[in-house]
C-alpha cells in the first residue's frame, strides 16, 4: 500500500529557534498534501493544503508567516515552525493524496516540544 | 459548512463483546464519510469509506459502518472486539474527496 513518511518522528527545540518537518509520498506522487495539527486527545486540524509548484492554502486562523510550507516536488513538502514557542508544542501530522487512488494516506506525525 | 459529532469520547468495552461507535454529520451538500483509527503516537490509518452505492461498507479489521442518511449518521461497528483494537477512532466528512474535517475521536478501550 501506499506509504507516507514524516522527518523527524521526534523534535526538541528551544523557544525562538526554527524547525523544519519533512514529509514523503515513498511509492506514489502526491499533487496535493495536507499539514494537520494535534493537540492532546483532541481531533486533527487542517492547516493548510500544500499543492506541487504553487502556494500553500492556508486555513483560516493559521499564520503563512508562521508556518512555511513548501511542496517543491511531488513526493515532498515541508512544514518549518519559525521562531517557535511553547504553545506550538503538537503532533502535526501530514497526509497525500494518490493520484492513482484517489485516496488520501497519512503520515505517523512528527511529535514538536518547543522549550 | 459541515461538522462531525461523535457521541462518546470514551468507550469501554471487554473482549469479544460487540461495539459500535456513533458519528452524526452535518452537510449542506452531498457528503463522503470515513472512519479512521489512530494507535498511540501514529499517524492515521483509514478504516473504510462511504463515497457512494451501498449504504453498508465493510472494512478492515473486521469493522463496517452504515450509512444512514436520514439520521445523518455513520456508526462503526464490530462484531467481537480484541485487545489490540484499543485505539482512537476519528470520524470524518468531507463534501469532496480531499479536505476532511474530523470529528473529537471516541476511544476504544478493551479489556480482558
């Protein structure tokens, strides 16, 4: 089955500092990739929907500046956290879409402590 | 705009006793729904999904849910439960295939 893969798994940083998440379509192309958040034992929320070669979709409440993304080819896009603070602690999570499938498939999430 | 209800935030269950977990949506148009189960510090893994024909899905690990329209409801059931089925399970709608919005999660907690 496809597979999506998020790095790091794990990322500690002290407040102020920037971090940068990865995350990889390994065996299929993504067009469309999506960056979600997760706070403790609540739901997913969309950030914002990344797109090859374009900008990303922001959802509304959710700072561009902030959260950079970009999806520079179709296997990969980035999520960089700037100038992080505590309160951007979470589990963010990515998804893909297959083109083939028409499904969307996610990654395992990349746990984010900011000190 | 649409939204997703799940009823329980926490279900408790034994092992091989039957479940069902209640979703509720609400959709100005035509919706898909998905049920989605989440072990601990992992990703999603999509369990089944209605996008349109029959009202009954089967999906994997023994799970299925139904599509009821006029209750605007998708509750996932199985029949007989395991241990490892202890997990978080997230309801979601979407009204085209890509941009989902989930539901709070009900967690599934089975014991011996």
């Amino acid at each position: 089955g496809a597979v999506v893969s998020q790095h790091p798994s794990r990322v500690i940083c002290k407040s102020g500092t920037s971090v940068k998440i990865e995350c990889r379509s390994l065996d299929f192309q993504a067009t469309t990739m999506f960056w979600y958040r997760q706070f403790p034992k609540q739901s997913l929320m969309l950030m914002a929907t990344s797109n090859e070669g374009s900008k990303a979709t922001y959802e509304q409440g959710v700072e561009k500046d902030k959260f950079l993304i970009n999806h520079a080819s179709l296997t990969l896009s980035t999520l960089t956290v700037t100038s992080a603070h505590p309160e951007d602690s979470s589990f963010y999570i990515c998804s893909a879409i297959s083109g083939t499938t028409d499904t969307q498939y996610f990654g395992p999430g990349t746990r984010l402590t900011v000190l | 705009a649409q939204s997703v209800t799940q009823l329980d935030s926490q279900v408790p269950v034994f092992e091989e006793a039957p479940v069902e977990l209640r979703c509720n949506y609400s959709s100005s148009v035509s919706v898909y729904l998905f049920w989605y189960v989440q072990y601990p510090n992992q990703g999603l893994q999509l369990l089944l999904k209605y996008l349109s024909g029959s009202t009954l899905v089967k999906g994997i690990n023994g799970f299925e849910a139904e599509f009821n329209k006029s209750q605007t409801s998708f509750h996932l059931r199985k029949p007989s439960v395991h241990i490892s089925d202890t997990a978080e399970y997230f309801c979601a709608v979407s009204d085209r295939y890509s941009t989902l919005t989930f539901g709070k999660g009900t967690m599934l907690l089975v014991s011996p």
